[in-house]
C-alpha cells in the first residue's frame, strides 16, 4: 500500500463522503498533504465538520485501519482500475472499498443503472427483473443499489442471466443491509462486486443512501427508473444521472399507481426518456 493509499484510507474513516469542500480540499492539496493538514490542526474555523475531524485524526491508528479492511480491496484514482466517471461528480469518493471480483469494474464502459421502489408492486418487480437480464444478454453490466426491491430484482435479473451486476451500498461491504440480501450479495459477489465509499464495518444510515446514489449515477452510462414515489431515493438518482448528463429513463406504469407516479413525473417534464423495453435503453444508449 502506498502513501497515496493510506492517506485515502484515513481520509475514509474520518470525513463522510459528498463533501464538496474536503473534495476540494483534496483537490488543493492530495490527499497526503490534506491528511497532514488534518494532523497539523490547520483547519480552525469550526466549519465542514473540521473540529470533530481533527480531534478524530490524534485518535486514528493506520494499522487497526489496515486490519479493518482485511481480504477487502481498497481502489483509488491512481489504480488502473479505479471508475474515471467518478472523477465527474462535484464530490468524488476519496476512494472505494471493493468485496468480490473488481474485475468487474473494466466492464463499466458498458453499463446501465437501475433504481426505483423498496416497495415495488408485482409489475415493476418483473419489469425490473426482465429489463436487467435482457441487457446481461446484451454484455450490459447492470448497476444498483443492493436495497430491497427494484433494486434486488435488478440484481437478481442481471445474475439470472449470467450477467455481472454491481451493488453501490450505502453501508460498509462487510454491514450486511439489509440481512435479507446476504445470499444476494454473495451472488453478486461471485462475478461482480459490492462498492462502498465508507469502512467496511460502517453501518447503513438512511443519509448514507442518499448520497450513495451519486456513485450509482455516475457509473451508469444512464439510469432507468422502474418505479419511484414522487419524492424517493429512485428520483434522487435520476436528478444526479441528469446533473452528470447521462441519459435518464423511465418505466411507464398505471395512471392510478402512486409507485409510478415519479417516473410519469420526470417523462411529463421532459428529464426522462420513455422506455418499455432493452431494445428501447440499447437504442438510446448505443450512440454513446
């Protein structure tokens, strides 16, 4: 592990991701010199969180941070295989925790994100389902969230086909959440590979959702949306896929259907391209 590495690996444990001013930071002065900065107390104004960070660095041990990663792997933008759409968002991940093949991550210059609903109804879960294994046949890389529902059936879809899918978790990769899903993860795994931007014992809070769904934007050479509430996790995601320029879809469902009424609204004002079918992304993402 170099220098560069366990600065990022530091740099994970004290500061939550999607901060746009310790990415700038980060951007200033690398990420060794931030982490010294860190050390040295330089930051005294008390905003971003810098006092807590501080008093945490005296306190942080390098080599209990190196135990904690164990067979996992650390990826960071010096490594070949590091994701370069990442390096698009306003607030990049200082580096990725990686469990299973990341292998996986050459395939990214093929792949499509799926989100929506942890409450899906039959059609949206079937919809989710096919849609990601028709693209696995195709030598998509499906992209998701690993939550319970689209999410879930998006993975499953993808490995039912013997596709290779990828999981964005908003926990650490060693934080099995939710339980359910361990099987799913080791499925996953086999092939593909679960991603994190926190320490692998890191526990699943609902922020940590949110701004996971930036990295599940970026990696996607676009993002479908099978089903979404009005104001969902599935609608933030479609709004940061938007922001990064990719393209964005939609699963048309029942006008009657509070599941479908995000993706109605994001085709009603014009963020998202209707889709039913592979063939239809494939059409709309092939130009790229």
């Amino acid at each position: 592990m170099n220098s560069d590495d366990r600065a990022r690996l530091s740099l994970l444990a004290l500061i939550e991701g999607n901060s746009r001013f310790w990415c700038g930071e980060l951007a200033r002065h690398g990420a060794e010199g931030l982490l010294q900065r860190i050390l040295d107390q330089a930051y005294q104004d008390g905003k971003h969180g810098a006092d807590r960070i501080q008093a945490m660095a005296r306190k942080i041990s390098f080599e209990q941070l190196r135990e904690s990663l164990g067979e996992y792997h650390l990826i960071t933008p010096l490594q070949s295989d590091w994701p370069e759409a990442l390096n698009q968002l306003l607030a990049p991940p200082f580096a990725l925790i990686a469990k299973g093949n990341r292998l996986a991550l050459n395939n990214l210059t093929r792949s499509i994100s799926i989100v929506g609903s942890r409450n899906p109804t039959s059609y949206g879960s079937r919809v989710a389902s096919e849609l990601a294994s028709s693209l696995a046949d195709r030598d998509y890389l499906v992209i998701s969230g690993g939550a319970l529902g689209i999410d879930s059936d998006a993975h499953r879809g993808a490995l039912a086909a013997d596709g290779i899918t990828v999981a964005v978790l908003g926990g650490g990769v060693s934080d099995i959440y939710p339980a359910s899903n361990g099987r799913l993860f080791d499925a996953i795994c086999a092939e593909g590979v679960l991603l994190s931007e926190v320490l692998p014992e890191v526990h699943a809070l609902p922020h940590r959702f949110l701004i996971r769904n930036r990295i599940i934007a970026a990696l996607g050479l676009g993002t479908i949306v099978v089903e979404a509430a009005l104001r969902s996790g599935s609608i933030r995601t479609a709004r940061d896929a938007g922001e990064l320029f990719r393209p964005v879809m939609a699963i048309p469902g029942p006008i009657t259907s509070p599941t479908s009424a995000g993706c109605h609204a994001l085709i009603t004002e014009r963020k998202a391209e209707l889709v039913t079918c592979a063939q239809e992304v494939v059409q709309l993402i092939e130009p790229l």
